[in-house]
C-alpha cells in the first residue's frame, strides 16, 4: 500500500467539470487585477505631491483602454461605484463613445433617469453623422437605455427629465415619437 507522494497529488488534481475550474480561475484573476487596481490607487493617494517622482507620475497615468478594462473587471465582480468610477476617467479622457455608452446601460439599469439621458447626449455626440439635420436612427444602445426607461418610469417622467436638462437631442426626440407611435410598455404613464 504506497500512498502517493504531494508532489503526485498535485499532477493528478481531480476536476469535477472543465468549465468550473475555468470559472474559478477567471473569477481569480478579475480579484487578483481588481486589488492590484485599488492597491495602485491607495498607494497613490497615500503619496504627498512633493513625494512623486516622474517615474510614479508614469505608472500612474492610465490609458483609456486600461480604464475600460478595469470597468469590465468591476462590472464582472459588481462593484457599481468603480464600474462608474473607471468609466467617467475614461469618458473624462477622451470622451470615449465606449466608456459613454457604458456609462448609459449602466444608469438605465439603475433607473437614474437624468445621468441615462445626458450620457445618450454625449454618446451621440461623439459620433459627427449626429450632428446632421435630420439625424440617422439612434444607435441600439440609446433606444434600449429610453426604452428600459420608459418601461421602468414613464415616458412622461423620463420627457420632464429632458426638458430638466435641456434641449432634447434629435435622435432622441425621435426614439420619443417612436415610443409612442408603436406604443412601447410606459409610454401611456
């Protein structure tokens, strides 16, 4: 009867189904570069501005692309308040048509009616066919966000809210009659 050595046990690691071990593992590594992004940024903000170096100035600027990357690890671990976080820098940075329409399904789905329609102005802003008169069709992703919307709240609640913010994008004034003329679910509310 010879047990088998660690070093065998390690070779012979018993897997219940392939697809979960790829689950742990992807649920690692999102942990493991989630707490290298907040340890990065408590070290930076621990650091006095007399403190940095140019070396640390470097390693701490941030691409737009690491930004939406760490937007999608937040996402994917649901930690909402780093998934706005990381996405308002990378809209901040370039105005990022990824980073605004992120910002749009985010509020939709959490029912902010005003952040959803100025993040839907400024996607469509990043775009120059927009800026036509008439505008093509709003994107998928804008006629989603109006939609979850009015669903949720009301076309007449979500319309105040534009007119709180100002003049109405004309794609969206278009997703509005939309709404009403094929009768989306809220838009009689």
């Amino acid at each position: 009867t010879d047990l088998p050595t660690a070093g065998e046990l390690g070779k012979r690691k018993r897997v219940c189904k392939p697809w979960l071990d790829f689950v742990f593992h992807a649920l690692y590594e999102d942990l493991k570069a989630y707490y290298v992004w907040l340890s990065e940024e408590e070290r930076f903000a621990n650091m006095e501005p007399d403190e940095l170096t140019e070396e640390d100035m470097d390693q701490q600027a941030v691409s737009v692309e690491e930004w939406l990357l760490r937007a999608g690890i937040a996402r994917r671990l649901q930690n909402l308040s780093d998934v706005e976080r990381a996405l308002r820098a990378a809209a901040d940075a370039t105005n990022s048509p990824r980073a605004w329409a992120g910002l749009m399904e985010l509020y939709a789905e959490e029912g902010c009616i005003k952040e959803t329609l100025v993040a839907a102005h400024e996607f469509l802003d990043c775009f120059p066919a927009y800026k036509d008169i008439p505008p093509p069709t709003a994107p998928l992703q804008v006629r989603k966000a109006i939609f979850e919307l009015v669903s949720s709240n009301g076309l007449q609640q979500v319309r105040d809210a534009q007119d709180a913010i100002g003049v109405a994008h004309p794609a969206i004034n278009d997703v509005f009659h939309f709404t009403v003329r094929s009768r989306i679910h809220g838009f009689a509310n």
